[in-house]
C-alpha cells in the first residue's frame, strides 16, 4: 500500500479519536512503512530518530499502539522475546509465516490451499474466522544440507583472541 494512503488513514484515524497528528507520529509512520521487513518497538525508535532525533521511545510505543488499533500495522508474534510488528498486512492480508529455528529467518508465503483447509475447519465447527495467523517454525534446508546456516553464523559473536 502506498504510503499517502498509509498517511491518509491514519490522520483520519487520529481526528476520529480526537488526536493529534504530529511530526514525531508522523514520522514514525513514515519509518514504519519504509520496510516489508518486521521490525520491534526499538527497531522503529532507531529508524523514527534517525529522521527526527526528538522522537522519544514512548511516542513510538504509543504510536505502534494506535497503528495497531487502526488495523494498518499488525502485532505478530515470531516466538523471541519481542513484539514484532508486520507492515504488510495492508497488501497481503492472508500471509503466513515461516520460522527458522536455527537462524530466525522469517519468510512469509501465501497459499490457497491453506486458506481453504482453515475455511472448512472453521465452518465445520460453527466459526467465522475474524482474524488468522499461521506460523511455521522448522529447521532450514541449508542447515540440513551443509551442517551450518550461514545466517546463523552471522549471528555469534567472533571467538578470535587477539594477542
């Protein structure tokens, strides 16, 4: 989704709740949507104060919040520690995600057939699915086939002992 219109219905959003739009809030949503990528609360506060170093933390946690509740940016759970947040919703409402243990890498995929398996499961017990989140977490192909991830080697820290 285009950004003016990300901007467009969130300031809708804002007067509708009697809010004001400010440059902080908007420029946190401008760094919100500048990614496909998933990101934290203080993923977001690094980007926000790289365009507006007067950005505090707790406007971005309140701004992440009021996102949310407007429905432009979803609050996924990958299964760290963290809330992650997922600006591609908007585009790709029936996305999944798929977690490597081994190096976190998260890939998102969509496919029909999973959509009408969870169709049938819900009307097959009386349900009418107002929300939908599927998350996979397997092994990576790479790990099986070379005994090491090279995302995963990217993560440790170096072991080099200088003398």
């Amino acid at each position: 989704m285009q950004l003016a219109h990300v901007q467009d219905r969130f300031e809708a959003f804002l007067k509708e709740k009697g809010l004001r739009h400010t440059p902080q809030r908007e420029g946190i949503v401008n760094s919100a949507f500048a990614t496909t990528e998933h990101f934290t609360a203080d993923e977001l506060w690094d980007r926000a104060r790289r365009h507006d170093a007067s950005t505090s933390r707790a406007t971005v946690y309140r701004t992440l919040s009021l996102l949310v509740e407007s429905g432009l940016l979803h609050e996924i759970d990958l299964g760290k520690e963290n809330k992650h947040y997922d600006p591609n919703f908007l585009d790709h409402p029936d996305h999944n995600h798929l977690i490597c243990t081994d190096c976190d890498k998260v890939v998102e995929f969509e496919d029909d057939h999973i959509n009408l398996l969870e169709d049938c499961i819900t009307r097959r017990l009386g349900f009418k699915p107002t929300r939908k989140m599927i998350r996979i977490e397997a092994s990576c192909d790479e790990l099986k086939r070379f005994g090491a991830c090279s995302r995963n080697r990217e993560k440790e820290p170096s072991c080099e002992i200088e003398e």
